[in-house]
C-alpha cells in the first residue's frame, strides 16, 4: 500500500522514480538502474 503512494507523490512533484541501486567511486555516483531482481544490490554490493 505505500508504494503506490509514495509513487504517487513522487510524480506528482514532477520527479521520475527509479528502481536502482548506488556506489561511490571516487567523487564519482555511479547508478545501477533496472528491473526488479536483476541484480543491481549485488553488483552494488560486490563493487564496493
């Protein structure tokens, strides 16, 4: 029930939701942005 709501309020205010996962390297943020149980907090997790 709270994501749709929090969708909801994340478009409304003209804001593009992503389902994504994030490291830092550096200075540098580097997104892993795809669908759901691809992999992106492994990724993330074995990058770090």
């Amino acid at each position: 029930m709270l994501e749709p709501l929090a969708l909801f309020l994340v478009s409304h205010n003209r804001r593009i939701p992503i389902h994504a996962s994030a490291i830092r390297a550096g200075e540098t943020a580097i997104l892993f942005a795809e669908r759901s149980g691809a992999g992106k907090s492994s990724l993330a997790l074995a990058a770090d």
